[in-house]
C-alpha cells in the first residue's frame, strides 16, 4: 500500500496484526488513518504515530466512519470483530450501497469455511453470490493486490 501511494485506513490501534501492517505502510511512505472508538483510545491501544487518528464515540460510528473513507475493503484473519466488518461490507454491497472492492485474504485456508459458507448460502437462494463481484477469497498477496486494482484503477 505504501509503495503504491495508497492510504490505510482502519481501526486506529497500535497492537496485533493491523497495527504491524499501519506500520509497515508508513515505512514504505503511505498514510495510515486511525478510527477508533473513545472507550479504546488510550495508550496502550492507540497507535500514536499515524498521519491521522480521528476518534468517534462507538462502533457503528468507527465502521461508518472507515466505510466512508474506504476505496477498497480488505479482512486479514482476524475475529469476531473482523468478521462482523467485513460481513457488514458484503451485505451493503449486495444491497447496492457498496460499490468498493471486498475482499477478505484466505491466509493458509483461514476462511475457508466463511468461503464455503457463501457458496452454501448462494446454492439456497439466499445470497446471489458472485466472487469477482460481491466478494474476492485471494489466498495470496499478488491476488489482493490484483483484486484491489481492478476495482480503484490501480494498475
């Protein structure tokens, strides 16, 4: 992301995976923008070096927040909380309110099963499931990059 020009966008905190990647992204001469929630801004959590750290007062605000800002939505592997986000971004890019690039990086099989679940969901007719549309399932670095280029023009 950094070596493109691109920005970093997410949750603002300073430990686990996503505060290495913000990390990463500033050494390489990206931005890296914070949203976090006041009740998680202190100083054990909050990633003090970002070139914006905005703070709001919940979750839902935190999403909206990052859902405005956001040309493409990328899920690492990662929890209940992730998987809440990235599931939200499926479901208002079905209903037409999303129209970024979602993709949630399949590291080692680790959402094999969230990928067979969509299938699953699309096989009953409730979900018109098309992977290069409403969701991509990479399992690879150049594949993440390919899918979020295809959608924000980045060649």
């Amino acid at each position: 992301m950094g070596k493109n020009g691109h920005t970093l966008v997410y949750g603002g905190g300073r430990k686990g995976l996503m505060g290495v990647v913000a990390d990463a992204v500033l050494a390489e001469g990206g931005k890296a923008i914070g949203v976090i929630p006041a009740f998680l801004r202190t100083p054990e959590e909050a990633h003090t070096g970002l070139t914006a750290l905005y703070t709001v007062q919940t979750m839902a605000e935190r999403k909206a927040r990052m859902r405005e800002m956001g040309e493409a939505f990328l899920a690492l592997p990662g929890g209940p909380g992730t998987l809440e986000e990235i599931t939200e971004i499926i479901s208002l890019k079905r209903l037409g309110k999303v129209t970024a690039p979602c993709l949630i990086y399949n590291v080692e099989g680790y959402y094999d099963e969230l990928h067979r679940a969509c299938e699953k969901m699309s096989e009953a007719g409730f979900l018109a499931y098309d992977s290069r549309e409403l969701v991509q399932f990479p399992t690879s670095l150049e594949a993440v990059v390919e899918g979020i280029g295809q959608g924000i023009g980045m060649e």
